[in-house]
C-alpha cells in the first residue's frame, strides 16, 4: 500500500469523514448475528487447517461432493449418487445439473478434477493432503460424471471428501479464495471486516433452496465473559461453540434463550511423551489413568458438561467402544503400578498448560489428583505459539492438556514424529487394514480394535469428549445440527417472528465540519511550527527519525527470537511437512533474517508494509482498517478525559486556595480523582458492560458496526470502551493540572492580578490556567500515547476491531510481519506525538519565546 492510500485513510479516521453514511441496519426478521470466539485467518477451508474457517464459509460458501450428517453419515451434496468398483479402486460420482460458482462459473467434472488434484499436487498446503494423497488421479468420463482413481483401497475416502478440505472451487477464483472466495453454497461473503466480522449474504443463484435468511453476520468475541455479555445484550442472537460452560446454567435459566449441548470431534487428552521416562513405560502410563478421576476433572473444569472417554474416539460416532471402565479411579491400584514400574516414591513431571479455560481448569485438577498418587506435577504455563513450538515441535514435554477436534484423527497414534512419540507395529497394520476395507460392518470391527490397542496401551490418559454448546435466541428455529464437521444449519435457518428493527440515520453535514476541524488542527500545527522556529523543529524532525529507525531494528531482532513457527500455527498439529515447507516458501521465512529485515524496511520507505501472514493482505490496509477504530477511540477517551481533568483540577485548585470549605471539595474531589486511578480500566469496561449493556440496553455490549452504519451507531459503540480508558487517565491529569494551578496562584504575577480588582475565579482562568497547561499538555500527549499503543485490553474487553486487539491476534499466530508493522507504526506514532506536544507547549507558553532560551 503505498504513503498516499495511508495517509488518506488515516484522514479519514482523524476526522471521522466514514461517519457520514448512515445505512439502516437489517431487520431480525431475515438477519442474524452470530458470536464465534475465534476468527479464521483466511476463508478458504483448502489452504490452512484452522476450524475457524469451515465455521464461517463451510458448507455456507463452500460445497464438497458429499455431506456429512448428523453421526457421520454420508449424503449427497454435489453429487446425487456415486458407485465403487468391486476392487475399490475408482469411485465413479455422477454430479448434480446446473449448479453453478457465486461468480457464475459452472461446475462440472473438469472442476472435481482440478480441485482434487490441486488438494494433493506438492505445492500444495491442504490440511487433509496426507489423507486425500490416496487419490491416484481423476477423470474427467463426461461433463457431469467424474471417477476417483485410487493407489490402493481406501474406505475412509467418502468420510474423508466430506470435509471441508475437500470442497469443491473453481479453477478461474481458487488462487483467491484466501481473501475473496467463490463457492457453490447458499450463501456468498459479502463483507470480511478483519478483526471484527463477517458478514455472508444470500446467494440469489443457489441450485437448492433458498435459505431463510437474506443475510448472517458472524462477530468474533474471544473473551468467554464477553460472549455472555453480548448475548444478554442482544448484541449477538446465538453463539455455537459457545465458550463459557459456567455460563450455561444461568443461560438455560433464562426464558430468552435456547441452549443446545452435543458431544463434539475434540478428545480432550492429557497427552503423554511416550519417548521420555518414566512416560516410556507402559505401567507408568497404566498409573496415571488409574490415579485420574475423569468425572471430578469434568465437573470441576467442564461444570458437569462432557463426556468421559477411554480411547481416542468420539462416543457419538458408530464403532464407538465404551473403555471408561478399563481404567476405574484407584489410587491404590495407582500406587502399586508406579512401585511395580520402578517408582515407589512416585516422581516429578512438568505439565505444560494452553492458555485455555479448560486445560487451566483441569490442569489444577489433576495435578491434584496425581499429588494423591505420589506424582508431584509442575505446572508451567504457555502460550499457544510456544506450544507448537516446545510441544509439537521438539517434543520438548513431560505431559500436556489438549483438545485434538479433528475428525476421525486416530491416525495420528501411526506417525512414528508425532509429539506423543508413540509407535506401535500392530497399531500401524490396524490403520493400514482399515484403509483397504469398504465393507462396513468389518470397518466398525477394525475401528473398535483401534480403539482397545490405544487404551490397553494407555498412550494418552483419555479424559473426556469436550462438549460443543449452542445459545440461541429463542426464537431462532432449525439451526443446530450437531455433525461431525458442521454445527450450525444456515440453510434452514429461521425466526419464529419478526424482531423489532431500527433504523439509524447518517450525521448530516458532519464531513464538512470534520474538515474544517481537521483543517483547523494543521493550521495550528503549523503557526506552533512558526512560533518554535525552524531549528527547533529540523532537530526534533531528525531525533523522530532516528528514533524510527532504531526501533525497526530493534522490533526486528526481539521478534526473530520469538519462539513458534508462524506456518506451523497457520497450519495445524496435523499438517503435512511438505505442505509446511510450501507454506513456509510462500511466506518467505526460508529467507535468511538479515535478507528479510532488509527488504522489509525498504518496504516501509515506500509505504508497503508487507503481506500479512494470517489474512493473506497488505498489512498497510489491516492497519489502515484497525485505525479507523482506535483512532477515533482514543480521541474520544482524550477528549472525555481532559473534559472531566478540567473540571476536577480546577474545581480542586479553586478550593485547595479558599478556606476550609473549599478544602474539603478539594479533598473530596481528589479522593475522586485518585478512585478514578486505582480503578483498573479491564474492570471498569466489564462493570460498565454489565450494567449499561446487559442490564439497562443502553448500549451494545461490545462490537463495531462500521462507520457505514452512521456516525451515532458507530459513536454510540465506542462510548463504554472510551469511558473506560478515559477514567484513569482523567484521574491523573486532574492531579496534575490541580497541583500545577495551586502552584501557579501562589506566584507574584497572581497576587498582581488579584491586586487589579480580578476575582480568585478570574485570576486562575485567566493567568493559571495558560502557565500550567504546559505540563498538563505533556501529560496529555504521553495518555494520547498510550491510549493509541496500550488499549489492547480494552479492545479485547469489548472485542473492538482495533490496533491493539490485532497486535495481540497476530502474536498469538506469529504473524510476525503485522506485528513489525503496527508496533514500529505505534513507535513512530508516539514519536510524532511528544514532537507535536512539544510545539503546543511552544504555543501555549506566555512567554515570548515559548519559554526556549534565545
């Protein structure tokens, strides 16, 4: 993106110019608004294995062959009916008519083709490649008939073109599917706003029916006590895969909603390193299962919700074998197997904890419970990118909580470089004859002996099936559908009854006056530029540089040695190595880091920023689109900060020089003034949340419509976010400025004006105020500094999509090159305020000179 298109949008954030559209929002009728706590970093369920991307565009955008229903079973999507030679070499599918692509291409069998054959070519990053690499080749028998030839029998391949890696694109909008995609569903991407929402429309060409709804939102909302608040509010009407499980009890108390629970993929392990001692003996092993009570881990960190397993495998799906038994709670059992493996003292271990409500929860739990057993547990927590790294990477672990929500995974327990580090020759030739049995009665056989090998070895201590729960708005009719790979049903999607709409109008004329404030802001700039003279301004412009620079070196280097794999996160636990090493050359991190620093600086001289890793774009128009809400975020806290230090400090001031009335509304307002400081901002946003959005409906609970939405909207949902970064920051400035006048009217110049007949009022108004404004400006531009970098938490609070809220996403996903970007752009954007709050002190000082020695 180049300094111009930057520099045009960031106008448009400091004058709020996007405010001017006033677009009404849709009726419940036909809309709905959907939380999900995490967003997909692309929107093509081919190229990277997040499940947040199927959870927005699968099968709602993207379409696959077959359809997996509720248990597994397979259906017909995009093709009406298939047929499997005797050999179970070649599926022959014959396709559905007249279906075509969003953009109008048709599908056909040359598409199946290209699709399949693009998921398993070597450049390609398909998370499913490893299964979908049985496929020999295609063909292409007629327009409408295709046939699957395979290397060898393969019976998972139905289950297998079921899932979201194997959706069908088209060959003219494949390469663009990451940022702009192009299915065959019911529904298109109508806008992706990146950090907050997506939003899908309905597609008017669809070949089936037509869904219910005309439009769907979905808005991430990772914070679980966030997502409450939103649903509360009315601001979201149903959350799948909701994440707070404390909240479900009170949720189904409430007649305003439904709420749905249904086993989901995720086997949720305490996952052991089978290479490291004493983990490598199975009585060890055997041990810990004995010593763990699945139940009191489910209530205590689940609330009673889940399913307890014993083997990797999903209790809904058919050839589920029920082995909670075979490893019953005993602490005595678990003590003798300890003594008999060599460890009659027990031992210590370190179990490394996700950053997840759960694995903390039941981290705390075990530990517990193993202590019972003789087992001393170190927990050390880690973030998710250092547990790619450190965990599946290295194998560098003693053991770990993790929920594996892949279906049909069991394969991984056959990998000899899996990070459970587990190898087993008989378990290996039970997937291999899975792979070559079609008959289904022999399959669920082979399935349940998988199962039994996993568990009578004990590789993992299997605790429970993690639990998807859906909340609805009550009136929201025929969503869930509880499958393997889908958990929500737009195409059949309703409400009972219209909602009341609003509608909100765009500020008339608001542009103009923007401008003219914008343009009044330059011109004071600029006669403060006049005032400081032209020395003083060349040194300042020269030190910002400097600065800058120093600063890109120094983010560089500090996040080259940042552990965790920006293409392993992106990717998944099961990628495929060699669909990482495509990734990792597509992203240029096979580069040496001195080539990368170089080229990214010359970058930034001319205004490119880069590609992001995560959304595939220009990092320049991430950051361009985050600033059009932290910008006018901050200024608005600036501006309720400094409108409420006013009042405070010079109400203070004006009491502390009367006489003992007056001190004690200087005491009383700085006991205010220091309640405001001591009152953390994450606490306030929560409280006001709670009050003004779930209880009174005032406001939204959290959210960013779009300044399309209309300038009162767009306002109205930053006034909570801003009151509580305003608060502390206003306690500060009040102290200061308070101090500062009390200071000032104690000085000859005063007792001068007051000798002229000017009232106390008068005296501090005018003559105080201008001389201690100095310092208070100082402290003002270093709040409007932090306001700007350090607004993270508040942004997350109310799930803002703001600057802070996407340095922290892209840390999370190691996408290095955003976080380079925003924080040397912050880093520069703090320069440039102290240099601007230097000039202001230069045009407020009384002095002649602006108070610089001549």
């Amino acid at each position: 993106m180049a300094w111009p298109t930057i520099l045009k949008h960031l106008i448009r954030s400091v004058v709020l110019l996007a405010a001017l559209a006033g677009a009404p929002l849709a009726a419940a009728r036909d809309s709905v608004t959907l939380g999900l706590q995490l967003e997909p970093p692309g929107l093509d369920p081919t190229a990277e294995a997040s499940a947040a991307i199927p959870a927005v565009v699968f099968p709602t955008v993207f379409e696959g062959l077959v359809h997996l229903g509720v248990g597994g079973t397979v259906a017909p999507l995009l093709a009406t009916d298939w047929t499997v030679a005797p050999d179970g070499l070649t599926y022959t599918f014959h396709l559905r008519p007249g279906v075509r692509f969003q953009d109008g291409a048709d599908f056909d069998a040359e598409t199946v083709k290209f699709s399949l054959e693009r998921a398993i070519a070597p450049a390609s990053t398909n998370p499913q490649k490893v299964a979908l690499s049985h496929i020999d080749h295609v063909e292409v028998v007629d327009a409408l008939t295709a046939a699957i030839h395979l290397k060898a029998p393969y019976g998972s391949l139905l289950q297998v073109l079921g899932w979201p890696a194997a959706v069908m694109v088209s060959p003219a909008s494949a390469a663009g599917n990451v940022t702009h995609p192009v299915g065959t569903g019911p529904y298109a991407v109508a806008a992706w706003q990146r950090g907050n929402a997506v939003t899908l429309a309905r597609n008017p060409a669809y070949w089936g029916p037509a869904p219910h709804l005309a439009s769907v939102t979905y808005r991430f909302i990772a914070d679980p006590a966030a997502a409450t608040a939103a649903l509360k509010a009315g601001d979201i009407q149903g959350f799948p895969a909701f994440p707070a499980p404390e909240a479900i009890t009170a949720l189904k108390a409430d007649p305003r909603f439904t709420v749905d629970v249904a086993p989901s993929e995720g086997e949720t392990l305490l996952a052991l390193n089978n290479k490291r001692p004493p983990f490598d003996n199975v009585l060890v092993r055997r041990a810990l299962s004995h010593a763990i009570d699945r139940q009191a881990v489910i209530q205590g960190a689940m609330f009673g919700y889940g399913a307890a397993i014993g083997s990797h495998y999903p209790p809904q799906n058919p050839g589920y074998v029920d082995l909670t038994g075979l490893y019953p709670h005993d602490v005595a059992k678990a003590k003798a197997l300890l003594a008999e493996a060599g460890y009659p003292h027990g031992f210590t271990a370190t179990l490394r904890v996700l950053p997840l409500p759960y694995a903390r929860r039941a981290a705390e739990i075990i530990a517990a419970q193993l202590a019972e057993a003789g087992v001393t547990v170190v927990l050390e927590d880690v973030e998710w990118a250092t547990w790619i790294s450190q965990v599946y990477g290295r194998h560098d672990y003693d053991m770990t909580i993790v929920a594996h929500v892949e279906p049909m995974d069991y394969d991984i327990y056959g990998r000899d470089d899996y990070y459970f580090g587990y190898s087993n020759p008989a378990y290996k030739a039970l997937l291999a004859t899975l792979d070559a049995t079609v008959d289904e009665n022999r399959r669920l056989a082979v399935l349940g002996d998988i199962q039994r090998t996993l568990a009578r070895d004990a590789v993992n201590v299997f605790l429970f099936e993690y639990p998807y729960f859906g909340v609805w708005d009550a009136r929201l009719r025929d969503i869930w559908l509880p499958t393997p790979v889908q958990l929500v049903d737009l195409a059949t999607a309703r409400f009972d009854q219209t909602g009341p709409g609003a509608a909100t109008g765009g500020l008339s004329g608001a542009g103009g006056v923007a401008w003219l404030l914008g343009l009044a802001a330059a011109g004071a700039a600029i006669l403060a530029a006049i005032k400081a003279g032209p020395r003083y301004v060349a040194g300042r412009l020269a030190v910002l540089l400097l600065t800058a620079l120093a600063a890109s070196l120094a983010i560089f280097l500090v996040l080259q040695v940042i552990p965790g794999d920006p293409a392993r996160v992106m990717m998944g636990m099961s990628a495929d190595p060699a669909a990482l090493a495509a990734l990792r050359h597509q992203m240029g991190l096979d580069l040496p880091a001195p080539q990368r620093y170089l080229a990214w600086l010359a970058g930034l001289a001319r205004g490119d920023f880069g590609l992001s890793y995560t959304y595939r774009v220009d990092v320049g128009t991430l950051m361009a689109e985050r600033l059009a809400v932290t910008l006018p975020l901050t200024l608005y806290a600036v501006a309720l900060s400094t409108g409420l230090a006013v009042v405070l400090g010079v109400t203070a001031a004006l009491g502390a020089v009367r006489g003992r009335t007056g001190r004690m509304v200087d005491s009383l307002l700085n006991g205010i003034a220091q309640l405001l400081i001591a009152v953390p901002n994450f606490w306030a946003g929560t409280v006001l949340a709670l009050v003004f959005a779930a209880g009174l409906h005032w406001f939204a609970a959290g959210g960013f419509p779009g300044w399309d939405a209309g300038f009162w909207p767009a306002l109205k949902s930053l006034t909570l976010p801003a009151v509580a970064l305003a608060a502390p920051q206003a306690g500060i400035l009040a102290r200061v400025l308070r101090g500062e006048l009390v200071d000032q009217m104690g000085q000859d110049y005063i007792r001068t004006a007051r000798a002229k007949g000017l009232s106390l009022r008068q005296a501090l108004l005018r003559h105080a105020l201008p001389n201690a404004a100095v310092p208070a400006l100082t402290i003002l531009g270093m709040q409007f500094s932090f306001l700007l970098a350090g607004g993270v938490i508040i942004e997350n609070v109310f799930f803002l999509p703001g600057l802070g809220r996407l340095v922290f996403q892209a840390v999370a996903q190691r996408d290095l090159i955003v976080v380079q970007g925003v924080t040397v752009s912050l880093v520069f954007a703090v320069v440039i305020v102290t240099f601007l709050v230097d000039l202001a002190n230069a045009a407020v000082d009384p002095r002649p000179t602006g108070g610089r020695r001549p």
